[in-house]
C-alpha cells in the first residue's frame, strides 16, 4: 500500500551551467553607429559615466585609468582637457581609450566611435576641433521627444562640419549662460548641459541673437555637400573589410589625373588652382592631404570623399574636367575669391611698407597685408620684394645682437649676485636667475660667463 503511494521525480542535472561573462561596466549600447550622425566617444564616456550615476572625471579615473597604458604624456585625461577631442580622433589616445572600453563593456563596436578606421588617410591637422559644438535646436528637439536620447554625434566635431543641414542654423561653440568655450570631455560632462555652469545647451533666450547671423545660401549649398559625404564616411566606417591603407589616397590621384587631364599634373594642378608640388607630392604618396582640402578638391570634381577614395573605375559622367563647378558656390572655405591685381596701387603700397619708419615686416605678412599671395607679388615686383625682405633680415640680425647683448649683461650681474651669495656661479645657478635660461646656446653668452667668472677671480 505505501509503494502505490510513491511519486517518481524528475532527476536532477548536476552539470555545470555555462555562465555568460560579466562586463565590468555597463554595456551601454552606442548610438547611430552605421548612420552619419554615430556618436563620438567622448559623448559616450559622458553617457556611460551618467548610467553609473558618477562624473566621467570619476569613472575615467577610478575605473578607466589603471588599464589605460601611459604611452602619452600623462593618464590622466583631465590634466589635458584642451586634448580631448583628440580621444575621437586617428591617434593613440583614441585607439588606447576604445580599446579599454571595448574590453570594459564587452563591445567591439566602440571604435567606431572614432576616426581610428582612417588613420592612415586623413592626417590630424585641422581634422577634428579642440572644442565641443552644438546645434540647440537639436538638443531641444530630442529633449522634447520621449523615445530620442541626447547625445553629440561625432560630426559636430568636423573642423569642416561649421552648420547643422537639419535645422540650417551654425553650430554653437559657447556656453550661452557662462559664455565659456566647452572641452570635448570635461569632469563634469553630460549631453546637453555645460560642464562649468551645468545649464542646458538647448534653445533658450541666452543666446544672442546677434551672435550668429544666418547663413548664406552659398554657404548652406556647400555645408549641405560637406555634411552629406562626412556623413557618408561615417556610415560606411563599420562596413568597411578592413582599414583602408595609405596607397590609395595616391592611387585616387593617379587615377583622376590620368582621366581628365591624361597624366598631365601641371594641368590637373591648374584645374584645382592648387599649386603643382602639392598634386605631386599627393600622387607620390609622399604627403597625405588634410580633409579639409580633399574635401574642396571632391566637391570640385563633384564625386564624394568615399568614391574618390574607393571607386576604381570612374563614372562615365566624370570623364570630363567640370568646367566651373565653384560657381556653384563662392565661399572661403571651397574657393578663394578672384581677386583683380591693381599694379599702380600694389606698387605704391609695397613702397610705402618699404619707406615706413616701423618695425620691418617678412614679405609672408606684407603679401597678406596686401591681399595677394607672395608669388605674384615676386612676379611684378621683384626689386622691391626683395629690398622688403633685405630689410626684414637686416632688422633680425641687428635683433639678435641687441639680444646677446643683453643676455651678456644679465649674465654678469646675476654672477655678481650669486657669488656675493656665497654660491659658485655655475650655470645652472645662473640659468635660475635669467628672464631666457635657453641664451646659454650662443657661445657668445657663454663667453661672458667664463668672463665674469674671471673678473672675480673664480676661472682663470
């Protein structure tokens, strides 16, 4: 009777269960990545410092620091706020930090975050600004909508990238409420709000109405093509095979070279109003051209940045040289303006700057007094180019001399000074004491102090 009553149970598994790993930080999903407008790193270390309810100069330096190798000068990021930007960079702040945070995060998709997929194309010279820039419009308009986040896309922060094309307004680069200029990461960083006055950035009455004036048609057409193919890059970034090496940005050349102008790279060169030894220089592979300046050269030929760099077999569109494509367009920034050269009033002026009883000036800084570029000015006026800038050298040589001097003289009271100290006038012990330590190069300072040392009988 007691055997009817039993119930068979299932048995137990007493089998290890595989335990997924553990991210140390939160795994924050990135946004945009594969759109134009991804997120920058900064702004995600922002983001992900604010998920764990701490300051980013808290998480950086508490969590982030001790796996960071010091391969720059100092690991911490805050000593150097003025260098942040370059964390959404090409270099090795950039690459070190999304390594980190990968590895933190259990993601592979941070450095995406970046321009490290670009490294060997587009060189850090005016790539990227030193300083946070915003549109309040687009700050408001994901504040106000429920199922948006705040967050500052990577291309606010293109040297190129100087409008918002979704709302046709500049990009702010000053707190409205402090009037400060705002680092790219800050210890109190947060989407949307100055890290100084902790204010929001989004539309209010504090920015003034007359700092930005609308933008110009012309303006709007080239921010428009600016945006659209900086924004292709960065679509395209995560789908790329493999990071796209040097080569190719000399290949481009070479292939667009041989198409319109035959080979001809003084034509090619022309064509551009660029100066020949650059196109070579860029077809040789020996220098890689800053984005700005591929940026006026593809908008020029009318073909996008990643075309030009990838596209192999041009379009039979393109087998022309455009004609006139910049008058499309007359803006500083993708064509310098034609300006007609008056002799009569240059000549005059170039002799007044040569007669006027002030400081000398180099002929860079009297071309661009001028208006005009120091080639042509050599052109039509080589005598009184070339008496401007014997000028300028003489007034540096006799600069100099006044230099030393002083540097002598100082040299020799400061060894009267140290020795009436009781201290040996030894050069570090001089150097202490001069407005310019480094005159110690010129041996003529040098000369002096053996001479001073003579003088009060400490060097015979």
């Amino acid at each position: 009777m007691l055997a009817s009553v039993l119930e068979t149970y299932e048995s137990w598994d007493l089998r290890k269960v595989a335990i997924p790993s553990r991210s140390r930080l939160y795994r924050l999903d990135p946004i945009g990545i594969g759109t134009p407008l991804v997120e920058s790193l900064t702004g995600y270390i922002s983001r992900l410092a604010e998920a764990h309810c701490v300051t980013p100069k808290a998480l950086i330096s508490r969590e982030l620091v001790s796996f960071i190798p010091k391969t720059y000068k100092t690991t911490n990021l805050f000593e150097m706020r003025s260098l942040t930007g370059a964390l959404n960079g090409t270099g090795t702040m950039a690459l070190d930090l999304a390594t980190v945070l990968e590895s933190l995060t259990l993601r592979s998709d941070l450095r995406f975050l970046t321009l490290l997929s670009w490294t060997d194309i587009f060189p850090q010279r005016r790539l990227l600004r030193a300083r946070r820039a915003w549109c309040p419009y687009c700050y408001e308009e994901w504040c106000s909508s429920k199922d948006k986040v705040i967050y500052e896309p990577l291309i606010w922060f293109f040297e190129a990238v100087t409008l918002c094309h979704w709302h046709n307004q500049s990009l702010y680069q000053q707190c409205p409420h402090c009037k400060r200029e705002l680092p790219p990461l800050a210890s109190y960083s947060r989407p949307g709000y100055c890290p100084y006055c902790l204010k929001w950035l989004g539309v209010t009455a504090n920015y003034p109405s007359s700092d930005k004036t609308p933008p110009s048609k012309e303006e709007i057409i080239w921010q428009t093509w600016v945006i659209k193919t900086v924004g292709e890059l960065l679509a395209n970034t995560p789908h790329l095979p493999k990071p796209l090496k040097r080569e190719i940005v000399a290949q481009a050349f070479c292939r667009y070279v041989n198409q319109f102008t035959e080979g001809n790279t003084a034509a090619f060169a022309r064509m551009l109003e660029i100066p020949k030894n650059k196109v070579w220089m860029w077809q040789m592979g020996k220098v890689l051209p800053e984005l700005n300046v591929i940026l006026k050269i593809c908008f020029t030929l009318q073909v996008s940045v990643l075309d030009f760099l990838t596209q192999e077999t041009l379009k039979e569109t393109s087998s022309k040289f455009p004609a006139t494509p910049q008058n499309q367009v007359r803006d500083s920034s993708t064509k310098k303006l034609e300006v007609k050269f008056d002799s009569d009033r240059t000549q005059q002026l170039l002799e007044n700057v040569l007669q006027a009883n002030e400081q000398p000036l180099p002929m860079t800084a009297v071309a661009k007094r001028l208006g005009y570029p120091k080639r042509v000015l050599y052109r039509h006026f080589p005598e009184l180019c070339r008496a401007i800038s014997a000028e300028y050298v003489k007034y540096m040589k006799e600069s100099r001399i006044k230099r030393i001097e002083h540097c002598c003289e100082e040299v020799k009271q400061a060894v009267r000074q140290v020795h009436s100290e009781g201290i040996y006038p030894s050069e570090a012990a001089i150097s202490r004491l001069l407005a310019k330590p480094g005159c110690f190069r010129d041996k003529k300072v040098r000369a002096a102090l053996r001479a001073a040392r003579r003088e009060i009988c400490l060097e015979p």
